[in-house]
C-alpha cells in the first residue's frame, strides 16, 4: 500500500482519477459558494433559526428516503453514467437559482422547495459518486484517493465561502449562484472525459431494489465494527454537523454581517482542510479507525467551547478543532467502509454512510434551528456537544473488540 505524498501522487498520476479530480475541485468551490450565500440569503430574508433548520432539513434528509434506493442501484447500475447524468441535473437547478435570483423572485418558500429538489437530486447522486471511486484508481491508492477527495472538499469549504463573503460584501448573490453553475459545467466536461473498460459495470444482483436495501443494512448491523462506526458516525453528524447548517444563526451571536459569517465558515473549513492534509499522509487502515472512534471526543470538547463562547476569538478557535475533527471522523469513516466492505455491497454501504451523514444532520439542524428561536443557539449546541462526547467515551472504550471485527 502506497504511503504518504508517494500514494496521492501515485493516485493522481491515474488518468481517470486525474480528470475526477480537477472536476471535483471546481464543482466543490462552486457549490459551499452557492450553499453559503443561500445560507445568508435565508437569513436574510427570515432573521429565523428555524428557517435556516429547515432549509437545511429540505437539502439533507432526501438522503435518507432516496438514498438506500440509489445505493442498491449502484451496485447493480453503471455508476459513470449515472453520475453524469445526476451531475447534469446539478447544473440545471444551479441555472435555475441564477435565473430567479436575477428577476428577484426567490422567496423563503421558493428556496425551501429548491432546496428540497436540490437535496433529492444530491442524494440520488451520492452513492453512485462515491462507489465510483475504487473504479478511478487502483486498490494500493484507494486509501490515498479517498483523503484527496477529502482535501478537495475542504478546500473548497475554505475557499468557497471566502469567495462568498466577498460576493455578498458586494451584494451579488445573484453572481454566487452563477459561480456554481460554471462549475458545474466545469465538473461535466471532466466527467466526460473519464474513459473505463467495460469491467467496471456492476454484476447484477438477485431480488429487487428493497431486498437488496434490506440485505445491506443487515449486514452493516451484524457486523461489530461496522455497527460501531456507522452509530458514531450517526451521533456526531445528528449533534456536531447541525452547527455548520446554521452558522448564520451562530455567527449572528458575535455580529450581524455577513463577512463575519463567511469568516467563521472558512475557520471550519480551514481545520477541516489540516486535518485532511494530515489525514493524506495516513495509510494504516487500523489508525484510521481508532481515528474515527475516538474523534467524537475532540469534537464534542471543541463544540461545547464554541456553544459557551463569549469573545470572538475562542469561537473561532473552537470552530477551527471542530472541522479538524469533522473532516478526520468522516475520512476516516468512509476509508474503513471502503475497505471493509465486498464490492457487491459497497454501492449499499456507502449509500448508508451518505444517508446518515447529510440525514442526520437535517433532522439535528431542523431540531436545533426550531429550539434556537425559543432557547437560544448556545444552550441546544452544547447539549448536542456533551452527549456527542459521553457516547464516543463509551464507543472508544470498545475499541479492541471494533477492530478486532474489523480484522484490523
């Protein structure tokens, strides 16, 4: 197995891979600018917690109806074309928010249902996306491929919303949503340029769509250490995640414009970027999983700091250890999977981990965002962080019998 800088370079100097990549870059920039300047534009027109909670609710919790469909089909589908396709549609709803934004007709209502298609179409997607994966680049790089994807998706959730803040300063989310649909563009023409052997066509698989569905999800919840890293993995996008959903609400609490929003968006997106740059270098799948085992830890500490936060400051440095800690749980999550799993049921199993890591964050930020109008943000914030970390101390305590499944 490739280690450190020798594995990304070897995964990159993989044509496919190569091409995925650079698509992947710019619809990934386009897209945390689209999400935050739609972010703002909700805030801005409600002034609400709960708006923001279920708007973000309306964008993730697709995943949780559309996605174990999508991942049986991924196992039985051809992901590229799949992929294409879904991309395409992307782009589409990206032109369309430009469209409206440009006559002025975008409404909180209007945004909800565009975010509800949007979310649907992204949940679709999701699965087919990341089992494509393992078809991009050869097994000794998937370890490495897997954490560039991650530092490609914290780069942009550090660029993308700096790059907001200053079109929002100029007051054009109007060009925030045409940036994403350029990207998306961008992403598609990438995308037509991959070229696979006829191989990488799924096998079919017996019985329908449910069955298969229902196949996944017993063998996820029979298995000790799968069992375990998908629960953490529930617990900390349910009681960490929520707070990236409403981070207008949270960067309200310090002042109410909108680059101090986009700066407290890009101090998560930051960490989360360092921690996956480190992460890049790791390649013992055993260390990965104590990571993502024992993250929830660091997590929780970090959000209960940034929830009782009185100056600026603190806030930011908490928020900076928590995307650190987001982005090293859900590499290391996703690698393990990865690797875990036969090739039959990884479309199902990467599809649970999509399912879980957009649904349960729309169900935490439709909580949250609804309890803020009447509590206040810091108080449900740290709530979520203490038991985030009181059941990662019962799982770390576990560890050995985890990996001792896992065969690690």
């Amino acid at each position: 197995m490739q280690k450190g800088w020798h594995g990304v370079r070897a995964a990159l100097s993989e044509a496919n891979y190569r091409n995925f990549t650079i698509g992947n870059v710019f619809s990934l920039v386009g897209t945390w600018v689209q999400r935050v300047a739609l972010g703002w534009l909700v805030w801005e027109l409600t002034g609400s917690g709960a708006w923001l909670g279920a708007v973000a609710f309306a964008d993730l919790f697709p995943m949780v109806l559309v996605t174990p469909l999508a991942g049986a089909m991924a196992d039985r589908s051809e992901r590229l074309r799949v992929t294409r396709i879904s991309q395409a549609l992307l782009m589409v709803h990206a032109g369309l928010l430009t469209v409206l934004s440009a006559l002025s007709l975008l409404t909180p209502g209007l945004v909800l249902v565009l975010a509800l298609v949007g979310g649907i179409i992204t949940a679709f997607n999701q699965p087919f996306r990341m089992a494509l994966l393992p078809s991009l680049v050869e097994r000794p790089n998937l370890i490495s491929a897997v954490a560039i994807n991650s530092v490609v998706f914290n780069v942009a959730r550090f660029v993308g919303p700096a790059i907001a803040g200053l079109v929002i300063a100029k007051g054009s989310l109007t060009l925030a949503f045409a940036i994403n649909f350029g990207t998306f563009a961008v992403f598609s023409w990438t995308l037509a340029r991959i070229r696979l052997v006829p191989a990488e066509a799924t096998r079919p698989a017996n019985g329908g769509l449910i069955t298969a569905v229902v196949e996944g999800w017993r063998y996820a919840a029979g298995h000790v250490g799968l069992g375990a890293m998908f629960l953490m993995l529930t617990v900390v996008s349910l009681c960490i995640r929520p707070v990236l959903e409403l981070m207008p609400s949270y960067a309200a609490l310090f002042g109410p414009d909108a680059g101090k929003f986009a700066f407290m968006t890009s101090a998560i997106g930051l960490g989360a970027l360092i921690g996956a740059l480190w992460l890049s270098r790791q390649a013992d799948p055993a260390a990965l999983a104590k990571m993502s085992l024992s993250n929830g830890l660091v997590m929780g500490a970090a959000l209960f700091v940034a929830a009782v936060a009185r100056q600026e400051p603190l806030g930011v440095v908490a928020l900076f250890i928590v995307g650190f800690g987001m982005v090293v749980s859900g590499i290391a999550s996703q690698t393990v999977i990865q690797l875990a799993v036969p090739d039959h049921l990884r479309g199902r199993m990467l599809a649970l981990h999509s399912m879980i890591f957009r649904g349960a964050p729309a169900v935490g930020a439709l909580a949250v965002g609804a309890l803020s109008d009447v509590t206040g943000l810091r108080g449900p914030l740290a709530a979520g962080a203490a038991v985030t970390f009181a059941f990662s101390g019962i799982v770390y305590s576990r560890r050995k019998l985890i990996l001792k499944s896992l065969g690690l």
